[in-house]
C-alpha cells in the first residue's frame, strides 16, 4: 500500500494534514459561539478556505451546529447565489431525516427545483426556475424563513464573496443583508481574497453591509511551527529532512501557504529517505520546467511594458514604489507614467497584488521563472 501524502495542495483533508492557525481558529470559533459574523481576508492561497473547512470539521462534532459552506466565485448573478445557496443547504440534510429535505424542497417547489449534476464534477445541484425579479425575491424569502425556523444554530460560510459586487441586480448587498439581519439563529463567515473589494463592502459607511462583520486578516503561517509540521511528517513516514532543507524550501516559496504544500508533496512523492538540499534544488527545478510552457504565453498575453515590469517586481520580491526613479533606472524601464498603467493592468489581472503597502507576485512559481528569464 502506498503511503498517503500527507501535504495536500489542493483541499483541506483532516485537522492531522492542517498545520496551525490555532489562534485564527479560536477566533472563529469565538465569533461562531458567540453569534457575531465574521470576514476572513488574506492574499491568494494563503489557506482561507482550508480553514473555513477546518473550524467547521472541529465544530462538527457539536450537535447545536447546521453548517454549510459554499464558494462564489463563479456565480454571475444573484440566481446562482440562490441555486448554491438551496443546494448547500439541502446537501447538508441529505443524510438526514428525508422531511426535512423535503421541507425546504417543498417550501421551494413554486419555483420548479430541479436536480441536476455539474458537468466538471459530477456533483449535484439544485436549480430553482426563476423568471422574475419577484420570484427571486420570494425564493429568497423563503430559503431566511425556513432558516429562521430551524432550532439549530445556522453557521454559513460564503467563500469569495466579493463576487456579489459584480452581480448585475441593483441592491444586491441591501437585499442579503436585509434577508440575513432577520435571521437571528444564523452567523456568517465571509471570505474573500479581493483586500480592496471584501473591506469595502463591510467598511463603507454608505453600504448596506457596513460593520456589520469584523475582519480576520489571515498571514503566513509562522516558519517555526510549519517548519515542525513538516518534519513531522516527514519522521511519521519512517524518512528526515534536515533543516537547511526547510530553510531552502521556506527561502524558495517565501513560506506562502499553497507553495510550501506543493513543494513538500513533490519532496514528499519523491521517495528519499534522507533529504537534503540539494534534493530540493532538483524539486524547484522540476517545478519551474513544468510550467515553462504556461508561464511562456505570458510574453504574448502581456505587453512589453507589463511582463519587463513583471519582471522586475519579481527581480526585488516586493516593491513598495514602483515608479519611483531609483527602481524604474534599475530595471531599464520606460517612464512612471507606463509603470503606473502597466501596474494597474498587472493587479486588474490579478497577477500582481497590493498588500502590506508592497507589490508583490501572486504566483510565487511564476515569480521565480520570471527571475531566470532574460
Ligand atoms: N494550515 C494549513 N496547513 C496545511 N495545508 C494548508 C493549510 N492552509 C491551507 N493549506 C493548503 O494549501 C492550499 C491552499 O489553501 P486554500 O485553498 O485554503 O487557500 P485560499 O486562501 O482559500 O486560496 P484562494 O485565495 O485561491 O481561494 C490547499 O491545498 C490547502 O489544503
Ligand atoms: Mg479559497
């Protein structure tokens, strides 16, 4: 039997493979317990997700809990939030009692709930029939009356929420928020990887959302603790890394949560019994010649501007001015004018993000190819 790979890249498995955020944990667990919403922000890949998924495995366990957890991201308009939002919460009764899919089955029939199965995953969905701007208000009205009448405490998790500001529906936050303000057994956690967009919603004083919500801004895990969980796992299969391995893998991803996953299961996948660095030099070179291909099609995407600024974002790691003079003369580049337009153009494709007042590189693997190319 083969061992299972104990550094998971692409979902959050069991609290054995999640390595920390034991202060983040009780935090949510806190606002949960205590009935108050709750807003995780961080940069991409950093872990939201995996830990939405983790405070939910622990509160599992505890019967007064109903949680449902569902991602936007790709929703285009307020009924798909409806569909996801009755599929979520009908695919947590499914191994319940059948009254009580039935009820909210029933309770939606006006509105033709159809099942259906996504094409890519195979899993089921639901899809209420909805042709009216009425009929999506009264379908709503329905979904906050059911919950609200449930004797269970309500916890529901919206990954990538900042995806309703592009809904092409008028007042959208002023409907959801109206819906879930009258719901007083339901606590939210929102998620979100947009700093700007996700603050926004609940900080403007003008909107429907405002402070309505207190934030969790998620940061690195810390390279002591994850550098223990790695060896950790590494010692439970019978194999050592030592720690100048770690501090090259730390070095190489910057400690960014997915990229330090990824790196291990390759490390892990290889097979060594005794690792050391320059095995890891091996893994970052395989990783960077696989995506050559992909991360080449960016000469053609960007313009010339854009990749040479790219580029030179990725040369220094972070930037807190790039168009300031000392950076533009170092980096053969135009003029602030160009830097300006080609940096709002990087982080619009969010390729670039702003965070901590620095620019840096979503894409820490396409950070590093940058860096070799000429
Ligand atoms: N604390 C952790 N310990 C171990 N693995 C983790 C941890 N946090 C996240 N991961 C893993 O890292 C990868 C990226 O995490 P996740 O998808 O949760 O990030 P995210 O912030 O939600 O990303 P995105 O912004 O793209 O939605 C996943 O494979 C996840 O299982
Ligand atoms: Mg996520």
């Amino acid at each position: 039997m083969t061992t299972k790979n104990p550094f998971p890249t692409v979902e959050y498995i069991s609290p054995e493979y999640f390595c920390d955020r034991a202060e983040e944990q009780k935090k949510i667990n806190e606002a949960i317990t205590n009935q108050r919403n709750m807003t995780l922000v961080s940069r991409r890949r950093l872990g939201k997700t995996a830990l939405i998924k983790h405070c939910f495995q622990l509160l599992n366990e505890k019967e007064p809990y109903s949680l449902h957890y569902f991602d936007i991201y790709a929703t285009q308009n307020l009924n798909d939030f409806i569909n996801l939002l009755s599929t979520s919460l009908v695919g947590y009764f499914e191994s319940k009692p059948e009254r009580t899919v039935n009820k909210l089955i029933q309770l939606l029939g006006k509105f033709r709930p159809r099942l259906s199965f996504d094409e890519l995953s195979g899993m089921p969905f639901i899809e209420l029939t909805l042709q009216s701007e009425a009929d999506t208000h009264q379908s709503l009205e329905a979904i906050f009356e059911y919950l609200s009448q449930q004797k269970k405490h309500i916890v529901i998790a919206i990954d990538e929420f900042q995806q309703i500001i592009n809904y092409p529906e008028k007042n959208v936050e002023a409907i959801l928020r109206t819906h879930l303000q009258n719901c007083p057994n339901l606590t939210m956690i929102f998620s979100g990887s947009n700093k700007r967009m996700i603050t926004s919603i609940f900080s403007d004083y003008a909107r429907p959302f405002y402070q309505s919500s207190s934030f969790l801004f998620l940061q690195k895990i810390d390279n002591k603790i994850y550098a223990d969980f790695i060896k950790h796992h590494f010692q439970k299969a019978g194999r050592h890394i030592t720690n100048k391995s770690i501090d090259y893998i730390f070095e190489w991803t910057l400690g960014h949560t997915y990229y330090v996953q990824e790196f291990c299961n390759r490390l892990f996948a290889s097979g060594n019994t005794n690792i050391e660095p320059h095995q890891c030099k091996h893994i970052a070179e395989q990783i960077i010649k696989e995506r050559d291909p992909l991360y080449a099609m960016f000469r053609n995407i960007l313009t010339k501007s854009q990749f040479k600024l790219l580029q030179a974002i990725a040369h220094e790691l972070a930037v807190k001015q790039p168009n300031a003079s000392a950076f533009i003369k170092s980096h053969k580049l135009v003029a602030p004018s160009t830097v300006n337009r080609a940096l709002t153009a990087l982080v619009e494709k969010d390729l670039i993000d702003y965070d901590n007042d620095e620019y840096s590189l979503n894409d820490i693997f396409l950070m590093r190819w940058l860096q070799r190319q000429p």
